[in-house]
C-alpha cells in the first residue's frame, strides 16, 4: 500500500520485508538502499509500536519486545545509516519518530523509557555526528489517528480526544510535515531537537491507553 502511494506520486521505491530488531537484517537493507539509489539522504525511523498493560504487570517477554523495537531498533538503523554515510563522506539527517513523554505514559510505560531513551541517545549523537555533517532530530507526536489506535481497548482509545486542550487527536500528516520540516533543508540549522506535535498534551490532557482507572475519576 505505501509502496504504491508513493509510486502514484512518481516516487521510486525500494521495500524489503525486515525487522529492525535484527541488525544483520538492518545492516543488509540499508546496504541495499545505498546500493538502489547511491546514497540515503534521509532517515525517519518511524517503526515502533506496544502494547496497553499496567507496569506491575510487565512480563520479561513482554519489556524486552517493547524495549527491542522501540530502543534497540531504533538504534541499529541509526547507527548503520552513520556508519555509510561517514564511510562514503556524505551528509545525512536522521528523524526518530518518539512520543509526548514529557507527564510520563501510565499504560505504556515500557515505551515510555524506551522512548525517553531515543531522545538521550539522539542528543548525545547529534554532537558526535556534528562533525559528519549528519544531524539528528526527534518528532513526538502526541495521539494521532493512525491504524494503530487499533490496537487499544475502545475505553483507552476514547480516552485519546481529551489527551490535549485542543481536545481532539491529530492525524498523520501533523506528523508528516513535522518531519519533513526537520529532514529536509528547512531544518539545516536545527540538531538535537525534539518537536512535539502534540496539540498542547505536554501541558495538559488525560489520556488512558488502558482506560482511565477509577481512581483518576474527578466526576
Ligand atoms: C499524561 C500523559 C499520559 C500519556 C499516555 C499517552 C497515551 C498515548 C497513546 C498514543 C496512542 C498511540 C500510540 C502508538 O504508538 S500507535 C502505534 C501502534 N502500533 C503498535 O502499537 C503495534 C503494536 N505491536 C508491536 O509493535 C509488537 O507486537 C510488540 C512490540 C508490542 C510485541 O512484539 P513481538 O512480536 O515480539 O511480541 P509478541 O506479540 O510475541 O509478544 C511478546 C510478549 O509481549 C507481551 N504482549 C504482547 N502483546 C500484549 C498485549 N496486547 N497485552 C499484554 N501483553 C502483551 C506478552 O508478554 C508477549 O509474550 P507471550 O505472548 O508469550 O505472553
Ligand atoms: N499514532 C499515535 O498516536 C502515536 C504514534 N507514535 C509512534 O509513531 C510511529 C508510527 O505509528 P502509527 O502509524 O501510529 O502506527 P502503526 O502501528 O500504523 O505503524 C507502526 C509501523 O511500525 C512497523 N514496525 C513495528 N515493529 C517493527 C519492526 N520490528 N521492524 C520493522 N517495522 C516495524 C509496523 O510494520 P507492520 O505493519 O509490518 O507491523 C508499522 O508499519 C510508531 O513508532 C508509533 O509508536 C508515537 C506517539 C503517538
């Protein structure tokens, strides 16, 4: 389906079927795409996802899924994206797609620290890469409809509009140009940063992703 959206629009595309969980996997796509089209200029590491469960029920299994993807994932394809791109001298601009972390995410806190990782790791790249030429910025959405409110319960999903003063979710392409913003030239003077689209929840908003626990009931 992306594949042929892209195409529509006379985009060339190169897809592989991979998980970014595995760097041999990582490390042979992104050859691959270096060798299709000569050089990425661009990486947005939008993959990640999890699941809704109070903390004290996190099995090992389940952290380490959620830490894989989210955090370790993430890792792999930024660090061999670099590596290419400091092997052959090019310049190159890396987005990770993160999340509002900024109140903590009770209901997914598994993601919430792998997360808050990405953003620590990004700022600290952002200046070792500095010299490369290679910047390295965030996007954290807030809740945006995608397919992936589909994998809440309908109580933690109809939690998602009163997650922002604006009282609605986003959608994708808030997210979308946000990260062409900080990919292409528009944003050659920004590293290390983090834009949040979120419509406000860093300030306020009460999201539930496994529904709103009695307790946090006001009326
Ligand atoms: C004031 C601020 C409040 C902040 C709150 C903010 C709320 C914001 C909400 C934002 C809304 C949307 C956010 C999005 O991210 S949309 C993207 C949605 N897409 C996804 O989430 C995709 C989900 N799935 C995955 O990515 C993978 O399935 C996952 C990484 C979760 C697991 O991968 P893997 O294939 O390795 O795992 P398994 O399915 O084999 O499961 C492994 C173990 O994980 C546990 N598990 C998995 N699913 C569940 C579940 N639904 N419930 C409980 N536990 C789960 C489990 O231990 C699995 O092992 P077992 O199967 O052996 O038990
Ligand atoms: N929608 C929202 O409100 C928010 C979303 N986000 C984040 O934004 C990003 C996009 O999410 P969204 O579009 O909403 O949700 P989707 O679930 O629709 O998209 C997640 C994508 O990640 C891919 N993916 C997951 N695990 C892996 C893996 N191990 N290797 C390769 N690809 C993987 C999925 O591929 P496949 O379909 O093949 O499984 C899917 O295409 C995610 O990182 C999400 O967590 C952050 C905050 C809020």
């Amino acid at each position: 389906m992306a594949r042929e959206f892209l195409e529509s629009f006379g985009g060339r595309v190169f897809a592989l079927p991979m998980t970014i969980r595995e760097p041999d996997q990582v490390e042979d796509f992104v050859a691959k795409t270096n060798q299709e089209f000569g050089a990425i200029d661009v990486l947005v590491n939008n993959a990640g996802g999890q699941f809704p469960q109070a903390a004290l029920d996190f099995s090992p299994k389940g952290w380490n899924a959620v830490i894989d993807t989210n955090l370790n994932g993430t890792w792999w394809m930024m660090q061999s994206a670099a590596r290419h791109w400091v092997a052959n001298k090019q310049s190159g601009s890396i987005v990770n797609i993160v999340a509002d972390i900024w109140r903590g995410m009770p209901g997914i806190a598994h993601t919430c620290a792998a997360r808050a990782g990405v953003i620590y790791l990004s700022k600290s790249v952002a200046v070792e890469w500095a010299p490369h030429d290679i910047r390295v910025n965030c996007v954290a959405p807030g809740c945006c409809e995608s397919n992936g409110f589909g994998n809440y319960p309908p109580e933690g999903s109809a939690t998602f509009q009163d997650s922002n003063p604006m009282r609605h979710a986003g959608d994708e392409w808030d997210v979308a140009e946000g990260v062409v913003y900080m990919a292409a030239n528009s944003g050659k003077f920004v590293t290390g940063e983090v834009l949040n689209i979120d419509g406000g929840q860093q300030l306020w908003g009460d999201p539930w992703p496994t529904g709103r626990p009695d307790y946090f009931r006001i009326s």
